[in-house]
C-alpha cells in the first residue's frame, strides 16, 4: 500500500516537470516570427508585392465617329439637274446657220428685185431644171418663168418678203417658206394689193444653192 501511494507522488511530482519542459520546448509564436516565416514563404515575395506596378487596365480607345456616321457625310450627293430642254422661243433665238442666212438673204433679193423687173436675180438662182408651179396653176420651167418676168406691166410701189423661214436638211437641201406683199398700180391705173404664200425648194451645187423648185398661192 505504501509502495502504491508513493507511486503515486512521484507520478504527480514528475507530471508538472514534464509539463513544464514541454511548455519550454515548444514557445508561442511570436507575431515577428510569423512575418520571418511569411518572408521565408517562397511562395509569396514580400519585396515583388511592393516593388511590382499594378498591370495597368487596358485602356480601350474610344472608337472615333466614323465620316460616313457625321450628318453632312451621310447625306448623299445631289446629282446634277438636267439642263432643261429648249423650249421653242429659245430655239427661235438661236443663231441661224450661214445656210439659212444665205438663203433668206437671197429670198429678200429675189423679192425687192420684182419691184424694178431686175430679172438678174432669179437668172443667177434658178437652177436649170426648176420647175415651178405659178399663182394661177401654171407650171412653168426656169425659161418660162424669167419670160413671164418680162412681160410683167404692173408699177411697183412695195414689194416686200416676211415670215420668211429656212430649214435645211444635211447641209445640201433646204426648203424657204414665206410671204411676199406687192403693192402698186396696173397697167390700167387699178390700184392693188397682192399676198402671196409660197414654198421655195434649194439645192447646194458646187458650192452655190440654187432654186430647183418653187410654188406660190395668191392668199389677198
């Protein structure tokens, strides 16, 4: 019994020793110790969390407007305005060709040479084959016609060509039309006054228009 009891005080003497050596051996951790082992971490560098820049953000660039999203570039090119068509009177104004104005100029002749029976006129401008068709229906040639001229009796006191108008074809043919007004007395003494419509038909022959055709109609 002895022996049990002295067992047991040298167990609970012992027991405090041995509690106390563990307690030395093994310390708490202090808190600088635990910054050495996290510095000791090869995992995690201390120095590279400091020193190292933060990875700047990609700075995506605001994408500039585009020409064709700007108002005035969407906006489509007027194509041009078709010039306008010429109307009429402006197809009046236009210069005539020197054919028209050869023509008419010696339309106007023809007529102010009946006034005096100048007969030279219309022997230069007829064309050897002419024929015309006279006020009264006859048809008459190039010979006839200029005889017809001379035996005309009648005193002139105006004879005058208007409305006179050209139109030439291909720049060989052309075709007059006009009015020619004579007044003046008969042989008799009778007064008149005579209008006549006709339609001349021109040809350009070796470089000179000549009068192959010609009709006429007594309208007063």
């Amino acid at each position: 019994m002895k022996l049990t009891l002295v067992a047991f005080a040298l167990l609970f003497a012992v027991a405090p020793l041995a509690l106390g050596q563990d307690d030395e051996a093994s310390p708490s951790p202090s808190p600088k110790a635990t910054s050495h082992e996290k510095a000791g971490d090869p995992t995690v560098s201390v120095t590279t969390q400091k020193n190292a820049s933060p990875t700047p953000k990609k700075t995506e660039a605001s994408p500039s407007p585009a020409k064709s999203s700007s108002p005035a570039a969407s906006k489509a090119t007027p194509s041009a305005a078709p010039s306008p068509a010429a109307s009429p009177a402006d197809t009046k104004q236009t210069k005539k060709s020197p054919a028209e104005a050869t023509i008419r100029d010696i339309e106007e002749k023809w007529e102010a040479s009946v006034k005096n029976h100048d007969s030279s006129v219309p022997q230069e401008y007829l064309a050897e084959d002419f024929r015309g068709v006279s006020s009264k229906g006859k048809l008459m040639s190039k010979k006839e016609l200029l005889a017809e001229l001379k035996k005309d009796t009648d005193n002139y006191t105006s004879t005058k060509a208007s409305k006179v108008d050209v139109r030439v074809f291909g720049g060989q043919f052309a075709v007059a039309t006009g009015i020619s007004t004579e007044t003046g007395k008969e042989k008799d003494g009778q007064e008149f006054k005579r209008s006549f419509r006709w339609t001349d038909i021109w040809v350009l022959r070796n470089d000179k228009w000549q009068c192959v055709g010609s009709q006429a109609m007594l309208v007063q």
